[in-house]
C-alpha cells in the first residue's frame, strides 16, 4: 500500500455528529475528511439548524443527513440505524458535543445542580459511549472513534467550571472504550484542541479573556484553527494510525505544557 493509500480515506465512510455552523469544529474536521476522499453521513440538532447545516452538507457532498439530538430518545440509534441500511458499515465517526445549562455552567461546581451535571454528563459524555455501542457493529473491519476535549479536563481553568469534571469523565471513558473496542480493531481517541471561537465555547464565561491568555502563553503564540484540528482527525481515522488507540490527542500549538 502506498503512502497516499494510507493517508487517503477514499472508500471510507464517516459520521460526523456536532455540525453547528462554518465556525464549528466538526465543520473543519469534516471538510478534511472529505478533501481525502471519505464520504461522510452529517447530523443536525434540530429543524431550527437545517439553514445552518444543510449548505455545508451539500458542500460536503454528504450522503446522508439525519437530526440527532441526543436528548430525545432513540435519535441517535435512528442515525446509526439508518447508516446500517444505507451503506452497511461505518469506518469512522467523531462526536463533536457538549452541552450544560448556562446556570450550572457559571457556576461553581460544587454550586452546580444534580440535574445540570447529570445532563451535562448525558449529553456531552455518555451520548460519546452510546455511539461506541451503536458503531461498533457497524465496524466489521474495525474503525475508529473520535471525541472531543479540552485542557480543562486535566487542569483547573478558570470559568471552564462544570466542564471539566465533564470533559474529565469523556477522556477516561475513552481510554476504556479503546481497551474494549481493540480486539475488534475499532481506535478510540479524545482530540484536545486549544480555544476555538466556535458558538459553543460562547457560552463560557469570559472566554474571550481565556483566548488571549493562550495566544500569548503557547509555545507558537498563537490559536489554532478547526482545520488544525480536522488536518489531525483525518490522520487518525486513516489507516496510518491504524496501531494507535486510547490517546488524548492535543491541538492547541502546545498551551498544555505550559498552560
């Protein structure tokens, strides 16, 4: 197999699960995947985000565009039902989302609600274990899994708050999914990109001070983009990595090591 062979994903098939708007980054992760030759299954959260989405999918040239919001029961076994009808199998899928109530998410965490933080769980980690259990049939010739972390699930950062504990709790459950889902060949990983200005991270408080603290603090001294991120996605869903599983993988122009 030649390099490109490996680093190409021609034939494959993806789902990418978090598409908001261009600004998002499961968009840059997507348009990687495609510009190597994946084609690509795109989910939306409600009707309210189809003007969004539906022009990127068609960009893309996705397939197949089903809502998914994990909330709602049985949504998002629908989408990996209807990818098993219509393709059969499934090389790769990223989930791109989180998600806690405003109140909780500006607030201390020992302050936060149970019901804040039990949604905040459900939607933002363990919706990433149900698609594990939904691909993995799907994966007969293995695959791979992607999530997506942040700094804050290691390190107290300020105004990050109820997400860290969060996002914490996604990077291990990726690990043991990885142990799991190896002797079938399916590679579990969780992307750490640095702060993006996408409408999700609007929701922090004071991000905007924490995205010029990491302009200025970062090895590179600057952010990163969501292709950054995507140009990192599409090699771990290649066969290129194929021997490399369990890791949290950091994008941020090296704000880790100093941060």
């Amino acid at each position: 197999m030649s390099v490109t062979d490996v680093y190409g994903l021609k034939g494959k098939k993806g789902l990418v699960i978090g598409i908001a708007n261009d600004q998002s980054i499961a968009y840059g992760c997507a348009r990687q995947f495609r510009a190597l030759g994946a084609d690509l299954a795109i989910t939306y959260l409600n009707e309210k985000a189809v003007k969004h989405v539906q022009p990127l999918a068609d960009a893309l040239g996705a397939e197949i565009m089903l809502p998914c919001d994990v909330r709602e029961h049985g949504q998002l076994q629908a989408v990996f039902e209807e990818i098993g009808k219509r393709w059969g199998k499934l090389d790769f899928a990223l989930h791109s989302i989180a998600f806690a109530p405003k109140e909780d998410l500006h607030a201390r965490v020992v302050d936060s609600s149970r019901d804040g933080f039990a949604m905040a769980m459900d939607v933002s980690c363990h919706s990433f274990i149900r698609m594990g259990r939904y691909a993995e049939p799907l994966m007969t010739d293995g695959g791979c899994l992607l999530t997506v972390s942040f700094y804050g699930a290691s390190k107290v950062v300020e105004h990050y708050n109820l997400m860290g504990p969060v996002k914490a709790a996604l990077e291990s459950s990726t690990r043991h999914m990885a142990a799991e889902l190896g002797p079938k060949g399916i590679r579990v990983h969780a992307i750490s990109p640095g702060p993006l200005k996408t409408r999700a991270a609007s929701g922090i408080d004071r991000f905007d001070e924490l995205l010029d603290q990491a302009a200025r603090r970062a090895p590179q001294r600057q952010l990163v983009t969501i292709d950054d991120v995507g140009y990192h996605a599409a090699f771990l869903v290649s066969d290129a990595a194929k021997a490399v599983t369990g890791n949290r993988v950091y994008v941020d122009a090296g704000y880790h090591v100093v941060g």
